[in-house]
C-alpha cells in the first residue's frame, strides 16, 4: 500500500469486526522511528488463530479465502526491517479484559518505509463508517529534542454531542478534520 494510513483503515476494521466499541490508534515518532498501535476490546482469538494470523491465509472471513490486513501491515513493516506483534485475549477466557493490541515498528529512514499518508481521512472514514464505536487516536511526534501531541477521543466528543447527534453527522466530520489539521498544521 502506498499510505500506512491504508494498513491503519484495515487494521481498525479488524477491530470494528470484532465488536469492539473503543479503537485506539497511537503513533508514535522520533526522529528516526514510527511505532503504531491499534488496541481495541473486541472478542479477540484463540491463541491457535495468533499463532497462524501472520500468515496471509489464515482469515476467518468467508467470502474473501485470503486475509490481508496484518499480512500487508506485517510486509510494511519488516520492509523496513521493523516487525509487528500481536497480543490477543479472547472474550470467552477474560469477557472484561478482552481484546487485540497490535503493534508496528518501522524505521523511518529506510528506503522503503511507506509514509504515513491521509491519517485524518483515516479517522473521519471511521467516524463516517463506524459512528457507534468510540476512538482515541493519538500522535506523539518527538523530533529534534520537542514533543508535540496530536490527539482526538470520541468519548470526550459524546459528552458535548449528546446522544441525538452522531459521529457520523456531516458537522462533527467537518469538525474533526479541521480540529486534526489544525494541530498538525501548528507543527
Ligand atoms: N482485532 C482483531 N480482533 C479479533 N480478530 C482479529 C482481529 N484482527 C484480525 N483478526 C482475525 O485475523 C484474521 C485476519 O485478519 P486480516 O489479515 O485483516 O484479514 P481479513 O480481515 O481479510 O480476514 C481475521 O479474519 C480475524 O479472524
Ligand atoms: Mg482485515
């Protein structure tokens, strides 16, 4: 894929399918390195189905035989010569503390590091998509001795919203698109 932000969207998906009601989605850079992270509650896997999930045939979809989504997050990744790990609990063995975290190490200065891309329009897709689920996305950017944070929480959000307006409604997208580029234009 040419944009992690991409690999992100699918990655949260995963999640989303897995009924989870919070994604968190964290990036965090230095100068030199980018580690993501996609944590949610979801009912999780077995850990047989860990074991196999880096392999691009082990899905438990059935209209698609191939899974691709942590395979291709996987290739980004070690292309860089970083790695993923995954840590899963299933609902039936823990229903409170159930859930996936996965994690993604690239190192930026690689050849072949694919930049980070349209991460806004990642989480507005979310929103859109997904208007139920709540998510805490977060940029930690450490370069040159300085720390900036770019963070949303949809939890937060809901607490001004109310319940008669969804995430999905056209106003709070605009809102969260220009809320998340105007931090990142304050860089
Ligand atoms: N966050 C998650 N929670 C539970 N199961 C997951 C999660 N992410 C991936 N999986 C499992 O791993 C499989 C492979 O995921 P992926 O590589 O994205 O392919 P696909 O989503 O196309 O099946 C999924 O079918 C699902 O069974
Ligand atoms: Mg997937």
């Amino acid at each position: 894929m040419k944009e992690l932000s991409l690999n992100i969207l699918d990655i949260a998906q995963n999640s989303i399918t897995a009924e989870a009601d919070l994604v968190e989605i964290s990036l965090n850079e230095t100068d030199t390195t980018l580690t993501l992270t996609v944590k949610d509650n979801g009912y999780g896997m077995s850990p047989e189905f860990l074991a196999s999930v880096h392999d691009p045939f082990s899905t438990t979809r059935t209209t698609r035989k191939v899974g691709l989504g942590i395979p291709l997050l996987k290739l980004a990744a070690e292309q860089t010569d970083g790695y993923i790990d995954l840590r899963s609990t299933q609902r039936s063995a823990d229903p409170e503390n159930c859930g996936t975290v996965i994690t993604a190490f690239f190192n930026k200065d690689h050849l072949d590091f694919t930049p980070i891309g349209d991460i806004v329009s990642t989480i507005t897709t979310l929103l859109q998509g997904f208007p139920d689920i709540d998510y805490v996305f977060s940029h930690r950017i450490e370069t040159g001795g300085a720390e900036k944070l770019i963070a949303i929480d949809t939890r937060d959000m809901r607490v001004i919203l109310g319940d008669e307006v969804p995430l999905s409604d056209p106003m709070v997208l605009v809102w969260v698109k220009e809320t998340l580029e105007e931090q990142y234009s304050a860089l």
